[in-house]
C-alpha cells in the first residue's frame, strides 16, 4: 500500500514547480484570504479559553492543496495511496473512495515541558495519561462512531526545561521560534508537543504537514499543560487538545472552516457554519446541507467530553497529505 504513495509522491515532485506557479497567477487575479490568520475569529469573546490558534488556510492555499488531492486520487486503478481503489467519490475534492483502508502510522513523539523560573508547568505526571489519549482517539476507542485511523503514538524521549519566556510564548513569536530551534527533534515524520502556558486564553496551535519543507524547525504541536488529562482548564483537561492539534498536524482542517459554503474538505463530515461550544446536541447550522453539525468530531470546539471521533474521510486525508508530506519514503 505504502508503494502507492511513493508512486504518487514523484508525480507531486514533478508537477510542484507548475503549481506554484499556478498559484502565483492565482494571487495576482485575486486578493486571497491571509494564510497566517490565527483561528482567533472563530471564538467565542465569553468562553475562558481559545480553542485553537492554529492559523487558517488562505483558500488560495485550499485550492492549490486540493490540485495535490486529486492527483493522488487519479488514474483509477492506481488509488490513493492508502489502498487499491482510486479514492474518487465524495465530494469537496476530500471524498472517500468505497475502496480506502487505513494505513496510519506508528508516529513517534518527544514531549518537551517548559517550566517557569517558579516551577510552575511541571506535569509530567500526566503525560502517560496523554499519550493514552491520543491513542485511543486515533483508534476509534473514544467512544461514538469513531473511526480506527491506524495511527499510533509511541512516546520517545520527554525533556524539561526551565524559560520564562518560552514558557508562556505565544504562535509566530520570537520565543517560540528559539524553544522550537532549541528543543526540536527528529524528522518530518516525528511529533514534538511543546507543553507550556502560552497565555491569552489559548488551548494550543500547530503545523500542517505542508508547512514542514518551507520551515522545519517550526514543525509541531503547542499546547496549555493544564489542557492535559487531570489538568485544571475545564471543560478542556481530558487530553482532547492534543488530539485536536494533532488532527492539524496530520493534515485536518476545522469541521468549520469554510462554514456552509467550503467545508473543511472532508466528505463525510456535515457542513457547519461557525463553530460550536460546550455539547449542543442536534445543532444544525447548514440547514440546506445533510446533517447535523459534527459536534462530536475532534476538529470542532466543542467541550473535550464531548469530543469522540474521526471520520473516514478524515482518515483519508490525514493518510494522503502525511503520505505525501511527512513519510513519502515509507
């Protein structure tokens, strides 16, 4: 199955140079949403905590990683990367084909706490406990009708250290670019969680796997150490922080993004207009499109008890763009 991938992988190779330029010709007859815009404008002003400071995709970005997608996908017969069918159906060019298996990947990861000059931030306690978490979500076992994505986590190595600045840097900050070139270890295909207390209400951020070539060392998963399982910023402490970034990091977008219109380019997961707080069973913003809102779903904002699942088309996703990106070589 991995072999696919590699097919893929140097027709992606090949054709990089044409869409880029593509893409050039595409900011020139528009102007493009910015790409570095944190998910700030997707909170709610009354809630204690950011859910999320992963930036947005421009859809500039959208649509020329979509122009990646589908090459995956194509000719039939070859499919996807992951499988033997060619991964064509569904729609938002994020469709799942009948035929798709789960690959995943046995991911490995290096916790890194970042502690105050006062102590403060040691949780080193519960980072067993996390590691569970996100296993268990990425294999279907986080209740509801959670996919089995066949990825895994194995914890490498954990180090500690103490930085004021570090400790409460926030995204594209000069701290945070000096802990991340500090502590960073491994390749594309290794997880590094940053653990600190990152201020201004925020739940945690991360990378996508396309940003890794451009900026390696910034690659990664910032989170709030009380969002880990045991912590103190309820309703977000059972761990599903991680899981979420992690979603990013893998290559899923929010379940809102794009609300009624776009989508986040996952077939299976209902249109949602806006994100949803706390756990409002039967939400429906789309009200055109089929479905209630995905509230249960990972990538949403809702309450960490509330989160359970990863779809398959999710899956998809996150085993074609990490496929291509994070371990073409596998």
């Amino acid at each position: 199955m991995r072999r696919s991938v590699m097919r893929i992988t140097g027709l992606l190779l090949m054709s990089a140079s044409a869409l880029v330029f593509a893409g050039q010709a595409l900011a020139g007859q528009e102007q493009a949403k910015t790409s570095s815009t944190p998910a700030f404008d997707h909170a709610n002003g009354n809630a204690a905590f950011l859910r999320c400071g992963t930036r947005t995709p421009s859809d500039l970005e959208v649509r020329m990683l979509n122009e990646h997608l589908k090459a995956l996908k194509k000719p039939d017969g070859v499919g996807n990367g992951n499988g033997g069918g060619n991964g064509n159906g569904g729609g938002g060019d994020g469709g799942t084909g009948g035929d798709y298996k789960a690959v995943g990947y046995n991911i490995p990861v290096y916790v890194h706490l970042i502690l105050s000059s006062n102590g403060d931030g040691d949780v080193s306690g519960l980072v067993a406990e996390q590691m569970s978490v996100l296993n268990n979500a990425f294999s279907g076992a986080g209740g509801g009708s959670g996919f089995d994505t066949k990825f895994s986590f194995t914890l490498m190595g954990t180090t500690k250290t103490t930085n004021d600045a570090w400790y409460s840097a926030g995204p594209g900050t000069s701290a945070e670019r000096a802990m991340k070139q500090s502590l960073r270890q491994g390749g594309a295909d290794t997880l590094n969680i940053y653990i600190s207390n990152p201020g201004g209400g925020l739940l945690g951020w991360a990378t996508f796997p396309t940003d890794y070539a451009s900026n390696p060392s910034d690659d990664g998963v910032v989170i709030l150490n009380q969002s880990l399982p045991g912590g103190t910023a309820s309703p977000y402490n059972q761990g599903d922080t991680a899981t979420h970034e992690v979603g990013h990091w893998l290559g899923l977008y929010h379940t809102f993004q794009g609300g009624c219109n776009g989508g986040d380019q996952v077939a299976d997961t209902a249109a949602e207009r806006s994100a949803a707080y706390g756990c409002p069973t039967g939400r429906d913003t789309c009200r055109r499109d089929v479905g209630d809102d995905p509230i249960y779903n990972f990538m949403d904002y809702t309450d960490d008890s509330c989160m359970v699942e990863f779809t398959q088309g999710q899956s998809e996703r996150a085993d074609i763009l990490s496929g291509a990106y994070r371990w073409p070589s596998n």
